[in-house]
C-alpha cells in the first residue's frame, strides 16, 4: 500500500480529533457514565470500525480488508484485556469512581502514544532485518506460555520499578485532590495519587505495547492497516470498561483464547519467514485462515467463560441454600 502523505495526515487528525473531543466531554462533565451512555458510544466506535474494514475491502481489496478486520479483532481482544489490568490498578488505589474516566482516557492516550513509537520503530525495522519475525515469532509464544500457565492468584497488580521509584522519591499526599496531579500544602508543591495512578497505568501500557505489537505485525506488514487497527482497538476502551466492569470478572478463560491466539500468529510468523527464506514445506497461512482461528477462539473462550461463570454461580447459590437448612 503505497499512501500519500496526505492520507495519514488525514486519517490522524481525525483521530485526534475523535480523541479531542471524548476528552473534552470528561473535562467538562466528570462522572461514570450510564448503561446505555455506553452501549452507544461502544457501538458507535464498532460501527465505525466495521465501516473503515469494509471501505478498506472495496478500496484496498479483500485481502488488505482482511488483515484490518484480523489485526483490529486481536487488537481489540488484547485492548480487553488491558482493563482488567486498569481495574485491579483503580482498585488497588481507591480511585473516585468520578474521575475513572479521566484516568482510563489518559491511559488510552499513553497506549496510543506508545503503540505509534513501536509501530514506527517495528515498521522500519522488518523492512530491514527479515530475521526480526523468528524474534516476534519467539516472543509470541513465550507471551502465550505465560498466559496459559498463569494461575488466577497470580494475576494481580504488582508495582514496577518506575513505579516504586516515583513513590519513593516523589512526595506526595494521602488524600485525593479531585482529578489534579498535584496540589500546594504549607506552602509545598505535592503530588496526589493521582499522579501515581497515571504512573502505573503508563508502565503497564509499555508491557502491553510489547505485546500488541508483534501480534499484529504478524497478520499484516502494513504499517497503516497496524496504525488504524490499532487505534480503532482503543476507541471506546473507556466506555466499554464501565459497560462490561461486571463482565470482565466473568471472562475467565479469556486469557487462555488470547495465548491461543497470539500462539498461532506466532506460528504463523515463523512459517511465513521459512517459506520467505525458500524452506519449501513451510506453507504461507492466508488471512482467511487466520481471521477464522481468531474469531472461532475467542468465540469459544467467551462462551465457554460464560457458561463456567454461570455453573460457579448455580453452585455458590447451592452451598448457600445447603448451608442456611443446616443453620435452620
């Protein structure tokens, strides 16, 4: 795909221009958002996104098309994923519920940020260095290994090493100061928790930068089908985390269809760099194949999450009906 400059510069500024505004609405009104508040502005962005992979099938053709649609699912599904993360760090800090949606749209911004540096530096890269894809194809399954053999204990928030340096070094209050970062006490400049909550939600978007990253490099190697995917990925993370906080809990097997996923691309990468280098048995996966594992993965894992939630549910109502009769 050989882009105008004026095409990217387009389709950025109405993205910041999409951001802009979201952003300008939390200024202005700071609240958790209602039910359906959410279910429209989620659909909103999906609609969009569905309408952007459709124009890229009539314009760019079926294959581009397809590793949009590819790279904006696995996208999305990791962007997912990114709110437990962001939930167990606004619990850990006792953040207002007000002020959730400054903090998760600055979050969002920050992922964008660091997503565009990686595809940046990813992109120029595999240009130059073909051997790059046996490293993403490696770091792939070791992501995926990790998520597999998680267990549920262990998937709480620790503090990092920025993280505990900035706590350690920086003075701050015990209090929150509405949504500020810092505030003056005796005369003395402070920080707020608030400035630590942004410091773990920034590291913790680096982690996942790392991950999303070699992910969708391996579905397309353009660099504006990663760059929109990407983004479309995070438009409406901040709505969908309050229409789905319930649900998050209930997807328990969600990481176990993510290392499933990001298992194949892995795969999927070093087979295509085989067959790129003349290793004859090594076979090019379409992005048919691999919009078809994606979707019927994360499919499975989604029901198969909900009907375990549902069987727990029938059985802690059960335990405590049993155990109110032993009572009586």
């Amino acid at each position: 795909m050989n882009l105008p400059v004026w095409v990217w510069l387009a389709t950025i500024g109405v993205f910041l221009t999409v951001f802009a505004i979201d952003f300008y609405l939390i200024s202005r009104n700071p609240h958790q958002p209602s039910f359906r508040e959410c279910v429209w502005w989620v659909s909103l962005y999906v609609m969009l996104a569905v309408v952007f992979g459709l124009g890229m099938v009539f314009i760019a053709g079926p294959t581009h098309g397809g590793e949009f649609f590819a790279g904006w699912i696995t996208e999305y599904s990791l962007s997912v994923d990114n709110l437990f993360v962001f939930l167990i760090i606004m619990s850990r800090f006792s953040v207002p519920h007000q002020y959730r949606q400054k903090v998760l749209m600055t979050g969002i911004v920050l992922a964008l940020v660091m997503r565009g540096l990686f595809i940046a530096v990813g992109a120029e890269a595999i240009t130059r260095f073909d051997w790059l894809f046996y490293i993403f194809g490696a770091f792939l399954a070791y992501t995926a290994y990790k998520l597999i053999t998680e267990k549920e204990e262990e998937a709480d928030f620790s503090e990092n090493i920025a993280l505990r340096t900035v706590k350690r070094l920086v003075p701050a209050t015990d209090t929150y100061h509405g949504a500020a970062m810092t505030t003056r006490i005796d005369g003395r400049r402070l920080v707020t928790p608030m400035l630590i909550v942004m410091v773990a939600i920034g590291t913790s978007d680096l982690l996942f930068a790392l991950d999303s990253i070699p992910a969708i490099f391996g579905l397309t190697k353009e660099p504006y089908i990663v760059f929109t995917a990407n983004v479309f990925a995070l438009m409406g993370l901040r709505q969908l985390f309050f229409l789905v906080g319930g649900l998050l809990e209930r997807l328990v097997y969600l990481n176990k269809g993510l290392s499933v996923v990001l298992a194949f691309i892995g795969a999927k990468l070093v087979l295509e760099a085989l067959h790129h280098d003349g290793v004859s048995w090594a076979p090019e996966v379409p992005i048919t194949a691999s919009l078809g594992v994606i979707i019927g993965t994360l499919a499975i894992t989604t029901v198969a999450s909900l009907l375990k939630s549902r069987s727990d549910s029938k059985k802690s109502a059960e335990v405590e009906k049993d155990q109110v009769s032993v009572d009586n």
